[in-house]
C-alpha cells in the first residue's frame, strides 16, 4: 500500500495531468465510442482505463482502492511520456491527442 505522503503526491499529479472535468471525460468517452448506427451505454462507452480514470474524479481521495491507485500511476506515467506539456500539438497530432483525452487529459486545454 501506498503511504500517505506518496498517496498526497500521487493525488496531486493525477489532478494536475487529469486536465478534463469529470462531465468532459464522460462526454468525450461517449462520443469517441460511438458509431455510425449506434452509442454505447454512458456507463459502458470508451475504454476500460477511461472509465476507470472517471471514476476516480468522482471519488474522495479517502475512498480510492488500490486498483485506483495502480490507474492513477499509469495515467500520470502515460501523460508525461506522451504529452508534451510545454508545446501544443499539431493539427495532424489528431490521434495523440485523442489518445491522451480517453485518459482526461486534453492538451489543447489551457
């Protein structure tokens, strides 16, 4: 188990690198699962990692579990090897940018 100076650390930069609101992760979830002729179930659309990461922004930090813990630790580690935090993409950047926004993190947000 995480102790709880590592845990406030760890809260912190996944709310630093979690940059999207729980409403706009759901809505971008939905919306990147839908098809042509159908929309997933809200409680079932994107992947398993984002669904994962929004039900950590709906939590206290007091009520995370360690399966939270473990997301939490792949979502900081895939954000900062994979967002460039000091540069905007590109437009042709399109699918990184989408990649990072299943996990709550949208690059072009300020």
């Amino acid at each position: 188990m995480t102790d709880a100076l590592e845990l406030d650390t760890l809260w912190d930069e996944f709310h630093r690198v979690v940059n999207m609101t729980s409403q706009e992760l759901a809505a971008w979830l939905r919306v990147s699962d839908a098809a042509e002729e159908s929309e997933p179930l809200p409680e079932h659309a994107g992947s398993p990692t984002g669904q994962h990461v929004l039900a950590i922004l709906q939590k206290r930090r007091t009520d995370l579990t360690d399966d939270d813990i473990q997301v939490m630790y792949e979502v900081v580690d895939t954000v900062n090897t994979q967002a460039d935090l000091e540069n905007e993409p590109e437009p042709e950047e399109t699918r990184r940018r989408h990649r990072l926004m299943s996990v709550g993190h949208d690059p072009l947000k300020a």
